[in-house]
C-alpha cells in the first residue's frame, strides 16, 4: 500500500484531487468507482474547479440506503447530484448507483454488478474509511470475497451517520453496497482518511492483520492501493517516518 500522508486534510485531498484529475486527462473515458460521506466532499470540490471534461466518463456509487425514496436529502443519489453530477458535464445515464428501492434487491444487486463488467471494470475506486474500518457499506465481518448485496449496518455505523439524519432511529437498517470482492477488482483504489476518528480505522488496515474484522484491511491484497491520510488520521501509524520518507522521495519514474 502506498500511504500518503498530509499535515491537513485538505492537503490530503488535493493529492488526492491530483490523483483523480489526471487520470481523467489522461483517460477521457475512464471508469469511475465513487464514494459518499463527508470525506470526499472537498474532493469533489476541487475535481469541479479543474473544469475537466466528464462528458466520457462512467461513474459507479459503491453504495446505497434500502428503502429512502430517491429524493430523500439523505440518498446518496441525491448527495452524488448536489456535490458533483450537477456541477459538471457527466451524463446523467452513465451514472450508477446501487438502487435501493428496487422490487428484487437481489437480482438489482446482480445487475449491478454486470453493468460494471460491462463498462470495462472500474478504473479508479475511491474510498472512505469507517470508524470501524469499513469501506463502501461492508461492515466488520463483511466476506473478503463479498459482491455487491444488501448489508446490515452495525450499531455503531448507524449512530456515526446519525448526524446526517437528524437522530440515530430515522438512520435505515439495511443497504446495497458493492463487496470488498468487487472493490478489489478496481484497477487503483484511492483510500481518504481524515480526522483523530478515523486513526484507529487506519491503523488496522493499513499496518495490522488482514481480517474481516478490519474490511479495509483487505486492500493489503490489492496491487495498487494509495491511502491519502491527514495527521490526525495517520497519528496511529507506527510506520509514519517511512511512509514519508518514500513520499518525498518517490523517483520521477514513480510518480502520477
Ligand atoms: C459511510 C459510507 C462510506 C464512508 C464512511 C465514512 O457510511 N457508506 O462509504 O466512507 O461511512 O463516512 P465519513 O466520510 O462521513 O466519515
């Protein structure tokens, strides 16, 4: 895994805003894997000031709440439009995200799953990190070898989203999200960590045992992972020196 590490957070996201924009350059027609939360919001911020084309670009949400209506402010559909579709020239039918409202959850989840395979394969996978380390919605002791299915949130999961919802018991049971398996198929996977909350999360992904206890720990398989972190969220790791080290001096051959 290579650990970028940033005193800020927005300083992280603009590594990460790099990262993101030139792949878009230089892969008109790439294949995007998205994430919600607070995280990436910034990110996508900068992504909208960089005035890149979008028209070409295929995008896949990792997840979504069971049973909110479409427009409900809290759906990640609507949160996908207001911080990003909206503000660039994407196309709205090359947008996907896991609908979790469909009639047959299961066989959508399925589908779902063929229209990545169909776009290609996902290109670049963004991701957020839970407090207990989960990424997309795949909760501790998600499969490591998970599709996309529908997911029980944890106590825990839900009382972190609260916020979001105005109070824990309007926060949905159950969602759609892709698997750690499909996530692990994504060509690059860019993990965002921000904040003191996030440092145990990290720490165990990044330097502990791989386990489904720690879903994020399952990018230690992944070929090309980059976690973008800021202080706070790296003050966990015992390796922090290193990480670095390899940062600043990454030989030009290295670099993005
Ligand atoms: C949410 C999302 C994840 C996100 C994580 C952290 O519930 N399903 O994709 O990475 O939890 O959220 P935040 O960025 O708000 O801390």
């Amino acid at each position: 895994m290579e650990v970028i590490v940033q005193p800020t957070a927005e300083e992280a996201t603009e590594v990460a805003a790099r990262i993101v924009g030139n792949l878009i350059r230089r892969k008109p027609d790439a294949v995007l894997g998205l994430a919600t939360g607070s995280t990436p919001v910034r990110l996508y911020q900068k992504l909208v000031e960089k005035a890149l084309d979008w028209s070409r670009i295929t995008v896949f949400n990792l997840d979504e709440y069971v049973g909110l209506p479409q427009e409900h402010p809290q759906s990640y559909r609507v949160f996908m439009r207001e911080n990003l579709f909206n503000q660039t020239n994407i196309r709205l039918e090359n947008t996907h995200i896991p609908d979790g409202n469909a009639a047959d959850l299961p066989a959508s989840c399925r589908a779902y799953e063929e229209k990545i395979r169909e776009a290609g394969g996902v290109d670049l996978q963004l991701l957020g990190i839970g407090s207990d380390g989960h990424i997309g919605f795949n909760e501790p002791t998600s499969s490591l070898a998970s599709r996309t299915r529908i997911k029980t949130l944890t106590p825990r999961t839900r009382a972190d989203n609260a916020r979001f919802f105005g109070g824990e018991d309007a926060v949905p049971h159950h969602v759609v999200t892709m698997g750690i398996g499909t996530i692990l198929e994504s060509k690059k996977i860019l993990l965002l960590a921000f904040g003191e909350g996030k440092a145990e999360a990290l720490a165990g992904a990044v330097e502990g045992a791989l386990t489904a206890t720690n879903p994020a720990s399952a990018l230690q398989m992944h070929e090309k992972a980059i976690v973008c972190a800021d202080a706070a969220a790296a003050s966990r790791l015992a390796r922090l020196d290193y990480y670095r080290w390899v940062y600043e001096n990454k030989p030009q051959w290295q670099k993005e």
